[in-house]
C-alpha cells in the first residue's frame, strides 16, 4: 500500500500562526475600505450571523484572556508578599494587592465568554466563514495553548487548516498547511 498524508501533524509555531489566520481572516472588514478591495476575503463573511457571534465573542475572549494574565500577575505578587511579611494577614495584603477583585472580574469575564460562545455554537453557520469562526472559538476555548496532544485536538486542528486552505482565505505569508 502506498504511504499516504494521514500522519500530518502541526508544530506549536504552526498551530500558533493557524489560529492567528483563522483570527484575521474571521476579522476581515465588514465593509470594504480604500485599503481593501470591494470583495470579502471570503463569500458569506458580512452576512453569516455566525461570524457576527464570533465577533462578539472574540471581543469578550480576549477580554478574559487580559483579565486572566493580569490575575494571575497579582497572585504571584500576593503571593510573594506573604512570604515576605510573615504574620501578615492575608486579606490586609489581598486588599492591598487587589488580587480578589481581579480574580472576580476574571471570573465574571469567563462567564461572558462562555454565554458568548454558546450562542456562537448554537447561531447556525451558512458560510464557510462560520463555519471556520465555531470550531476556531471551540478550539481557542478548550485547547487554548494548543498543546493537546490527544484525539480529538490535532485533528480538529488539522481540519481547521483544512478549512482555511480550501477557502483561500491563509494569508501567503502564513504556511497553515
């Protein structure tokens, strides 16, 4: 039997720069600019409510994304202060450092993203540009780093590219495939 392409797997660069294409692609204009050309990167892209969802909730991923590492900057300083100041009581030093309400605030954004995401996941997709924009935010949402190496992530992963690839919409510069 002849060897076949089904053991293709993506390196993390790769797997970055996929769901960097995927992003601009997604976030093309909706109206041309003098800059852009009269035609969407990709067909159905302005009128796809799908794609519209995923605007919505990229803004409210990335939001969390920035509530997250800035959380998580205030724990290890919290953390950090309380070593340093043995007897210190902990909600003193919280106060001080803020960790708590950034914790909520991370916490209040994740919820938005996940109603966001729900209603991306149930708006049905009438284009190959929703199509991409649902399994792009599922696979940012679950397998955010892209280091999961076990079934199902790398073949969604690989399908994604696949999707992007047939919809000529992988900017030149980006080798997805």
């Amino acid at each position: 039997m002849a060897d076949s392409d089904n053991s293709r797997t993506l390196t993390a660069i790769t797997r970055r720069k996929l769901l960097s294409a995927a992003g601009f692609t997604l976030l093309s204009p909706i109206t041309p600019s003098a800059e852009t050309t009269s035609t969407p990167r990709m067909p159905g892209i302005n009128q796809d409510d799908a794609v519209i969802a995923w605007r919505r909730w990229e803004i409210a991923h990335g939001r969390r994304v920035e509530l997250g590492r800035y959380q998580q900057r205030l724990e290890v300083e919290l953390m950090q202060s309380l070593r340093h100041r043995p007897g210190a009581q902990r909600d003193a030093i919280d106060q001080e450092v803020g960790y708590s309400r950034a914790y909520e605030a991370e916490s209040e954004a994740a919820d938005i993203e996940q109603a966001m995401a729900r209603t991306l996941w149930e708006t049905p997709a009438v284009s190959m540009a929703g199509t991409i924009a649902k399994l792009h935010s599922l696979i940012e949402m679950e397998d955010p780093g892209g280091s999961l190496r076990e079934t199902p992530w790398p073949e969604l992963r690989m399908v994604l590219a696949d999707l992007l690839s047939i919809s000529d919409a992988v900017p030149r510069a980006l080798d997805v495939s």
